[in-house]
C-alpha cells in the first residue's frame, strides 16, 4: 500500500541486509531467494507502527523485532509449501521445487534460528518478553498448521474449529507482530493485549474475506480463478457454512458436486446450494463481527482515527475488492 | 553409563514431564514417542555435569537447559531421518514412516520451538546468554548437516572439510551442552570457553572413533554389521584418509569396490587397501590428537581427576571397544 512504502522499504532492506554465510551455499541460497521474492511485508510494518506508537522518539529500534517476524512468516511458508507440494510462491518456484525438499526442511530449519538471532539482540528483559510471545505463536502457528492438514482428510468441519484453525495458523501472527512492536516500543501490559487482541481479530476477519473474495472477489483485482479454492475442494469457511446448515439433500448434492470434473457446472452448482444457504450473508456478518471487535481494541488504545496509519491500514484491507 | 543412572534418569524423568497439548495429537504425538525412544542422553547430561561443577549449592536448576539441549537433539535426528530416508531409529519406526512425512517435518518443528521455551525458563539475563550460544550452535548443526548432504555428492572431500563437517553437525553440540551448563552454574568466560573447547574436540574425537569402529570395532559391541558405513558408500574419515593418500590405481580400485554387489569381496577389498595405506593408524592418530587437546581443555579447569565425572565420562567413552 502506497502509505506504507517507506516501511515497506525498511523491511525489504533490512531483509537484503542479512548477514548470510557463502557456505554451505544450497543452505543459504534459498534464504537470499526467498527473502527476495518479496510479498506485502503486513506483518513486520505491524511491528513498526506498533513501536512507534508508544516510542514516538524511536529510542529502541523495532526493526529487528519486525525482520525475526518476518523470517518466522517465511519459515512457515518453505515448510508449508512442502506440505502444501505448492510449485509456485509469488509466481515464482517454491525452494523445494527450485532445490529438493531436503534443502527445503533445513533451510527453513536455518530461517526460524535466525528469527531467535534478530529477537536476542535486543537487551535480555525485552529480548525476555519477545521471544516469550514468539514462542507461545511459533507453537500455535504449528497448531494450525497441523489442524488444517488433518482437517483435509475430514468430511465435515464445524464453524468453530475452522475459525479455530485460521486462528492459530495465520491471525495470532499478525496479533504477535503488534505485541512485540508495542513491548519494543515500551507500552504497558494492557495496552499490548488490546494491540495483540486487534491484531487477532483483524487476522481472523482478513483470512474470511479471503474466502469470500475466491468466490465473490472482483477476479480483475483478486488475480486469481474465481472460486479456486473451491475446484480445489479446499476447505474454505465458505463450505463449513454451507455443510453446517444444508439439509441431507443439499450435502449430497455437494459431495456429487465434490466429484464434478466439469469446472463450470461445478462451480455454478456450488455457487447455487450457496445462494439457497445464504452463505455469503452469513459469512459477511461473522466477517464485520470480528472487524468490530478489532476496531473495539484499537479504539482502546486511541487509534481510531483518520491519523493513525493502523486505523487506516484496517481500512484498507476491509474495503478489498468489495 | 552406570556411573551416570541418575541423571539418566533426571533427563528421562524431565522429557517426559513435558507438558504437550493432546491436541492435535497428529502435532504432539510424534514428541511423545520420540521423547521415549530413549538414546544415552550424553548432551543433556554434560549439562548438569558442567553446571555442578561451579554451582555446587545447586543454586539454579540447570535441568530445563539441559532439556532444551536433548530436544534439540531430538528436533535434529526427527527432521535428518526424513532427509536420510531412514526407516529405523533406536530400533523403532522414525516419525515419517510411523506417520508420515509432512507430520514429521511439523513436529520437528514444534520441538525446535520447545526447545527454545525452555531455555526462556531462566532469568533475562541467563536466557540472553543461553540463546546466544544455542542460536550460534543450531546454525552450525543445519550447516553441518547440509554439507553432509553435499559431500554425499561429491567423489572426493578433503581431510580438513570432513572434520570441518563431524565438527558441525554433532561437536558443537556437545560443546554448547557443557558452555550452557557452565553458564548457568555461573562460570566465568574463561571457564565456559574451556569446557567448550573441551566438548568440542572431544565431540571430534568421538565422531572419529565411530567410524573407526565402523569397521575395527568388536561386531558384539558395537552391535551392528561390521563395516555398514563402508558397505554404504558413506563417507567415513577412513575413506576420505584413504582417498587422500591412495594412488590413482588404488583410487580406481576403490571406486571399483563402490560398485561391488558381494559384500565380502567388497568389504575384504577395502580392507586390504586401507592396509596398505595404514588408514587405521592415520585415523587413530587424529583421533588421539582430539582426545588430547579435548584433555588439555579439562585440565585448565581442574578437571582431570578421577572422582570428576566429566574426566570419567572421557575415559569411559575413550576406550569403547578398543
């Protein structure tokens, strides 16, 4: 986002600026590629502003702090995307594609160490409390990750647990990315649970309109298949919904629609169920639920105004494609 | 090791105590086993053996270090059984082929993670500390492993860069087991350097004495078939020696006997070869030079007596099956 450029700037610097051994190069090529292929840097800009919220004289830099979330954020992607046996990652080849997967596990086994490295340079008591949250999140993230893979060799998924899962797997990140800019910068206990609890719920109302923009996106600014996720029987909140609610008649028909080889007539049926289920409604209103308890906790702190480069930022990305 | 029971049976006692969610148990499962696959527990106990030498009141616990150490460990052999495809470790099934493979990699990671929460147990400024020298350590292990992985495709690797690479991927850990213990026993730097240096080239020296028993070790001790590595085409240092000083019919021989499908005949081959070229003699040579300065290291800390347990692990450990 234009707003954000300089930060934007910082981070990919700061990335470019690692400090990296030639040697072994198949461990450390992939992380010069990786860090390279870029991406919007949400989480480690979180960081920033949450530290300049509180330091306004940038007594104590945040920008380690932001470059270990980032480093961890792209740990989770070189391991998933084995799991995930992804090809492509930002239009270009995923490391275990580019390399092998041997070369994939160790060089993201190297990325989380070097998350640990950027989080120790601080002094020992804030170092103390940041790699206490990060802990707590890198296991959550695994959590996730782990639920998310077992959820695909389930048929049914409740609304719950989905949340759940998008929960651990993506939104206590973001929410770890602001705690950590709010300890950096020095704000007290109470002030860093609202900054945590709005990234939370900001991550939560983020990952369901990435379900709904797959099916009910713009495909011009989305840049993807519509309903991608769907052909793909990935599950998205958009079907838990759907099954929650749908009679033995409309599951059947979505199980045979599962099967559906012709990608249109797939799509239009699930698309159809979906309308009847008013699916897209009901995931609006969870989607402006947890929009509105973001917004309760960045008020919390004072940042709901036109000023605040969060408030502008929440802005920014709930208004996507709608 | 009998003289050590105890703290056998304080590591065991403290993995199993771990506290792991059962959820999702496809996550923390795999620690469970892995915890109580047993192994020597050599690492974790060098911890509490250095710690008690310079805290004998035993003011701070040094347990939760030494668990992070062994996790670690485990973390390490979880992740390089899925690159060596191996199918067996200490008699049970690895974690890929008891699960499966996406599993594996996750749960590695969760136990690096651990790893870490355990060390973040202690004060900020022992912490701080701790991690510094656990961070420099897990790099240089991946490090190690990757260049274990490269040699694997290289015909000829010098006797320098074989050490370099024992060195890495497992002496390290043994010196930063003993640094860690010293640390938080509340040893000088001095101190800490010298047990380092101590682990470190008794680590090397070990590694050395493997691959000499590889081959030279009494079968019913070393329990398993005599010259396995060899029979493999690994890389031992009685290849590398021997590839160094061989010439070029020796090496051509050598290159032949890879290709041997007869055990025997390629076994009995290499053997007569190394004769020639006293590869045993070389290797026990630089073996010897190790456990020296190993020993040097733990006389400058007044260790080199017989009722410290540290000198009798050396000596127990020297004269495995020789």
């Amino acid at each position: 986002m234009e707003f954000l450029k300089d930060y934007t700037y910082k981070i990919n610097k700061g990335l470019q600026d690692i400090e990296l051994s030639k040697a072994p190069s198949n461990l450390y090529d992939p992380l010069r590629y990786f860090f390279r292929l870029g991406g919007k840097r949400i989480r480690p800009i979180l960081t920033l502003l949450a530290a300049e919220r509180f330091d306004k004289n940038g007594v104590t830099d945040p920008l380690n702090a932001a470059l270990s979330v980032e480093i961890f954020h792209n740990f989770s992607l070189v391991h998933d995307d084995i799991m995930d046996k992804a090809p492509v990652r930002r239009g270009q080849q995923t490391v275990h594609e580019k390399w092998d997967q041997n070369i994939a596990i160790l060089s993201g086994d190297v990325m989380l160490v070097k998350a640990y490295q950027y989080l120790n340079t601080y002094s020992p008591a804030i170092a103390n409390q940041l790699i206490t949250v990060f802990n707590k999140t890198a296991i959550e993230v695994c959590e996730g990750q782990q639920m998310d893979m077992d959820f695909e060799k389930i048929s049914k998924v409740s609304q719950d647990e989905y949340i759940r899962m998008i929960t651990l797997k993506t939104s206590v990140l973001l929410g770890c990315a602001l705690k950590m800019g709010a300890i950096v910068g020095g704000a007290d206990p109470k002030e860093q649970g609202d900054l945590y609890a709005f990234g939370l719920n900001m991550g939560i109302a983020f990952q369901i309109q990435d379900d709904l923009l797959d099916l009910y996106g713009d495909p011009k600014l989305v840049g993807k298949q519509v309903g991608g996720d769907l052909i793909a029987n990935k599950n998205t909140l958009l079907m838990v919904v759907a099954k929650e609610v749908a009679n033995e008649k409309q599951l059947s028909t979505l199980q045979t629609l599962s099967n559906e080889p012709n990608i249109t007539k797939k799509i239009e049926g699930i698309i159809a169920i979906f309308k009847t289920l008013q699916v897209q409604e009901k995931c609006l209103e969870l989607m402006g639920d947890f929009y509105e308890k973001a917004e309760y906790h960045l008020n919390k702190i004072g940042l709901n105004n036109s000023e605040s480069a969060l408030y502008i930022l929440t802005r920014e990305l709930k208004k996507r494609s709608y």
